[in-house]
C-alpha cells in the first residue's frame, strides 16, 4: 500500500539525483542526452495512469536512435485521482529504437520491462492476485521539434496481463501512451 508507494517515490527520487549527478561529468554532458517530462497512459477501456518518463541516449551507442528509459505511472495520478478508482502503479524500465534520425517525425519500436501493482485497499480482496512483472512491446510516432520538445504516441500489448485469477485483473492488455519529453542534456 502506501510503504510500497513510498519506496517507489524514493527509487525514482534516488534516479534522478544520480542522472543529476552524472550529467555534472563533461564528458557525459558532450556524449550524451537526457530527456525527462509527463507520460500520459490509457488501458483500452480503463483507467488513466499519470506519470513521468526519463530518456537518456549516448551518442556513442547508436547515436539518437537508441534511448533506455525509466516511467513511473500511476492511476493516483490519473482516473483514481478524488474518485474511488483502484490505486495501481506501475515501474517501466525500457529499450526504444527510433528510426529516421535526421527527420522531425520517427516510428519506433519500444520493449518494456517492469512492475504493476494494484492496491484493492479492503481485505476481503487480499485473496486476488494484485501484481505481476510486466513485459510489454510498443509501436509508435515521435516528433521532435526545433525547440527540445519531444512529442512520442504509441499502442502497446502488456503480454503478462490478468484475468483476476491468474493476474491482476485490472491490468489490461492493450494500452496508449503520450509522452511529452524536454532534453534537459542536449549534446
């Protein structure tokens, strides 16, 4: 419940003073690109999950096409914001390839990896399954602007979804995502 929201708020707080911290080293600064801002998530049907999202890409590995991230949404911060919504949370670490490097719009290809968890709140629903390891691939657009705005929509298939008895019955196959990112390191 709310210990594991707490020690999620402290896992990503941990990762951003040490992205902080590092992005301080010159070379990192000349090699590298940190974007960081909001990611706006929807399951088909279901709620909306709020979060953020950082991005970082080194210049020395595939430059500006391959970007490992970090997202942390939650409903808390979308439909279970003032209603009576199942709080879950969900931690994504990720792999994306964005082709067309030279060109404002760019498809890409995203695999994630994390956490979901689901806090049902009463104890009669301590018998239900409440969190699962998540693998999901995504397909998507991203448009960077002139400015360091970075704008990215994609679909995406949790493969380790539930049905209530073999998983949580609140995560849901398919999901939307936007993301709206500012490069904070821009080499």
């Amino acid at each position: 419940g709310a210990n594991d929201l707490n020690h999620l708020k402290r896992c990503f707080a941990v990762l951003v003073v040490c992205l902080l911290a590092y992005q301080t080293s010159e070379s990192f600064a000349q090699e590298s690109t940190l974007d960081v801002g909001l990611r706006i998530q929807k399951s088909a049907s279901f709620y909306f999950e709020n979060g953020v999202s950082v991005l970082y890409s080194d210049k020395r590995f595939f430059t500006d096409s391959l970007f490992l991230g970090f997202h942390f949404v939650s409903s808390r911060f979308g439909s279970a914001l003032n209603s009576n919504a199942i709080n879950q949370d969900t931690i994504l670490f990720s792999a994306a390839w964005y082709w067309r490097k030279t060109k404002s719009i760019r498809p890409f290809g995203q695999l994630n990896t994390g956490y979901f968890r689901a806090d049902y709140e009463e104890a009669v629903f301590d018998v239900l399954p409440n969190s699962a390891l998540i693998i999901s691939p995504e397909l998507g657009i991203g448009y960077e602007s002139k400015i360091p705005l970075k704008i990215a929509v994609s679909v995406g298939y949790n493969l380790t979804s539930g049905n209530g008895e073999s998983g949580p019955g609140t995560l849901y196959p398919i999901f939307m995502q936007m993301t709206a990112t500012w490069r904070v390191i821009n080499p």
